[in-house]
C-alpha cells in the first residue's frame, strides 16, 4: 500500500503523530473491558472529512491488534505498523465529503511512549481498574485517531464492564443499561468539540458526588473511591464557588458538565481532561492541601478545552491562564493575592534560569515548572501593563473567538494588541521570546502595586 502525502503545520513537537489531510468530525468508541486480563474488544467508528482528496486514511494506533476495517461500511484493505493505521479507499475521497471508518481491534492497551519526553501517556493500569491520561499524545492507546491538538470532534464512548464496576468518561452519563452476563453497559456523550488528547476513561469502583450551588445548567458530579469518598468531598467541596468566580471572570462554563473522577491510585499531577478531570488519591488529604491544582485543571475547561492550541509550542497561553486562574481563586479566597505569589513564581525562576523561550521551549521541557510560572507571571505583567477592565476584555474575547477551536501564540498577540489598543510587541518580545527574565511592569512585587 502506498504511502500517504503528509502535509504538517509549519511546527510541530511530536511529528510522528497526526495527519493534516483530514479532520475527524466524530468518534464513537465501543469497547468491553475485562478486569482480570486487561482486555479490551473495540470497535471505533470515525467520521472523517478529507480535506484534500486522499487515497489513503492515516490515522494514529498503538500496539493494538486491529482484525478488521470498513471503509463507507464495506471492507477496506488496511496496515498497521509503527503506530500508524493507514486504511485504503478503493477510489478517491472527494474533499469535504464525510466518510465512516470503522476499526475493530483487540488486546491489552499500554501507555504510549514519548521519547521526547522521556515519559509515557494514555491507558494505565491502577490498583482496582483503569485509567486514561492523555496529555499530550497518549489517545493513540485506546482508540485510533488523528492525534492532533487542533482537530477536535464529538465523542460517544459505550463501555461494558462488569456489574459492580463503574465508568467515567468525557461529557454526561445517557444510558446505564444490562448486557448480559453480569454486565453493564455505561454510555457517554460528549457533542466537544474534543481534542483526542482530552479524551479520558476511568473504571473503577467509584462512589458518584453530586454537588449543588454552582452557574444554573451546569451538571456538577465527582467520582471517589469509597474508602475516600469523605475526604474527597471536603477536598472538591468548593468547586460550585470555583465555577461561580470564574464564570464572572472568564464568562460562561463552556460545557455540559463538570467533574473530577479520583482514581484509586497515585497519579502525581492531576491530568487535563475535558469535562471530567482526572486526580489519583495522592491529591486526597482532607485538609484541601491541593486546591490550587483543583482549580488549575476547572480553569483549563475554559483554557485549552473549550479555547483550544493550534499546537504544543502554543502550550504556554493555556498553562498561563490555568496557572494565574490559581491565583485569582487565592485572591476571591482572601488568601495569598498574586502580588505575593508573583514574587515566589519570580525568585524560583531566576534560581532556575532555564536556558530556552517560552513561546519555543522544545518538546522535552513542555511540562516544566518555570513553564508554567512564567506563563502565569507573563498573564500577570499583561494585567498590569494593559489594566484590569482591559485585560479581562481580553480574555473574554480570547475564550469567545476561539471557542470550539484553537489559537496560537500570533493570534494572542494580535489580539491583545487589538483590544487593549496599545503596542505590545516590546512586551511579548521579553516576556515569551527571549531567555532573560524581564521584571515585573511598575514596582516588583511585594511593593504595594495592585493585587
């Protein structure tokens, strides 16, 4: 089988993933999970859009067996290899006509391995089931897709296990429903648009949390383990308060629901995940000793989900804004104001003195520490410089522009540029360009500039 041409973006940090000649309008992910093996059967039918005329399907899988593919609902030939499942169409797809693709596979899911990263992502085994953390290209362990940021699609996922197992996933729970043999059928849908990477699952025995007191229309729902279930509860107990001071920030809760499932295991950093965040029960303590992380992953439904990167060079606008939305929830707390926690971000990274930029910092340092600091701190110099009623138009227009898309790095300029009607090429040229560490606009922190 003929390879496929593979246009790519201009930048890409992971170019082994993904494919720019089409886009994925919708994913329907069946599988049946079996706890003692770690087997799943699956089914994934995508319907997917060419945006050129293609030959060939290139879409993104990992070890899994695949046994079979349809292409318009007839067999199609198809290899696998390499993480890749390229799938051939008997005569060309005409561009911008919608086609399903239907592959069933089978096996035991693994992480991916991201050799940039020296890390892995997606399907991990816990202590009493499973869980998926995606970010950054880790969907490629469970289901077939086109693994890219900027190509987003709605979801249904129908997952079968058994009685006595529960099942969360992306968007709102429509159908619980017997299948036989001790087993239940949980079905979600999620109408996104998704990215794949936000694209989470999570079986186990969970204890569901319904909270009440947040923005009207909103479905507020955690998921614990039992055996933690009271302490979870204090510890995710003001995320109606979180949702509402946001809300009044950002604007309207961009989807259906909201929640955090906290799998029976430890997870270290909590993982970004569209609608339904995943925690492990290291972040459990009862004391809510991890709430600035509860609201860094709420912010990011705003900040990456809804308004979305064209790519992971792009990372830094939605850490920025998750990172500094911590802030924000301190101040409306009357706790630490970011002034204070400003100065602590500032001294750590001229300790640190990374040797990149933030707008390019390469795929091994994507996830640092001084990434996210000086994201947030480079928000905060944008609030200062252009003033509070500016900034925060800003970003409205930020979240309403690019809601159900994505946006870059150049477009953020251009329109902070636009709605604050100031200049600000000198500020981003220090702030996320260059290595050095410019200073905070006005007084340095901690010497009596706004909070």
């Amino acid at each position: 089988m003929r390879r496929p041409a593979r246009p790519r973006p201009a930048h890409t940090y992971f170019p082994g993933h993904g494919n720019s000649g089409h886009g994925v309008r919708r994913y329907r992910i069946r599988l049946d999970w079996k706890p003692g093996s770690g087997r799943i059967l699956a089914a994934a039918t995508l319907t997917v859009v060419p945006v050129e005329p293609l030959e060939v399907i290139e879409l993104d899988l990992a070890r899994l067996h695949v046994s079979r593919v349809d292409l318009a609902g007839a067999p199609a030939r198809f290899r696998h290899r390499r993480r890749k499942l390229l799938v051939a169409a008997p005569r060309p797809l005409p561009a911008g006509e919608p086609v399903e693709v239907t592959v069933h596979y089978r096996g035991v899911p693994r992480p991916v391995g991201i050799p940039e990263l020296d890390d892995e992502a997606g399907w991990f085994t816990t202590r009493e089931g499973i869980r998926v953390s995606g970010e950054p290209v880790g969907a490629p362990s469970w289901f077939p897709c086109n693994d890219r940021p900027d190509d987003k699609a709605a979801y249904r996922f129908e997952a079968t296990v058994p009685d006595g197992w529960q099942v969360c996933a992306n968007g709102t729970l429509t159908q619980r429903s017997p299948a036989g043999r001790g087993r239940t059928t949980w079905v979600y849908e999620h109408a996104g648009p998704m990215a794949p990477y936000l694209a989470t699952l999570a079986i186990g025995r969970f204890v569901f949390h319904e909270q009440s007191g947040g923005p009207p229309g909103v479905l507020l729902r955690n998921a614990f383990p039992e055996r933690l279930a009271e302490r979870a509860a204090h510890d995710f107990g003001r995320q109606p308060q979180m949702l509402t001071a946001f809300t009044e920030l950002f604007g309207p809760y961009p989807f259906e629901a909201y929640g955090a499932v906290v799998v029976d295991d430890d997870v270290g950093d909590p993982q970004e995940a569209q609608t339904f965040a995943v925690f492990g029960t290291d972040r459990v303590d009862g004391r809510r000793g991890y709430e600035d992380e509860v609201a860094h992953e709420l912010a990011h439904q705003w900040f990456g989900n809804s308004a979305g990167i064209s790519g992971w060079q792009d990372l830094w606008i939605k850490e920025g804004l998750a990172t500094y939305a911590e802030w924000l929830w301190w101040e409306a707390c009357g706790e630490a104001g970011a002034r204070t926690l400003a100065a602590e971000h500032l001294a750590e990274l001229r300790a640190a003195d990374p040797d990149t930029v933030l707008a390019d910092p390469g795929p091994a340092a994507l996830f640092e520490d001084w990434v996210y600091s000086r994201s947030a701190l480079t928000m905060y110099a944008l609030r200062l410089t252009a003033g509070d009623e500016k900034f925060f138009r800003l970003i409205r227009e930020w979240l309403a522009r690019y809601r159900g898309g994505n946006g870059g790095t150049r477009g953020f300029i251009v329109l902070a540029e636009q709605v604050t009607d100031m200049p600000l090429g000198g500020f981003f040229q220090e702030w996320i360009y260059r290595r050095a560490l410019p200073g905070i606009p006005g007084p340095e922190p901690g010497a009596g500039h706004p909070e």
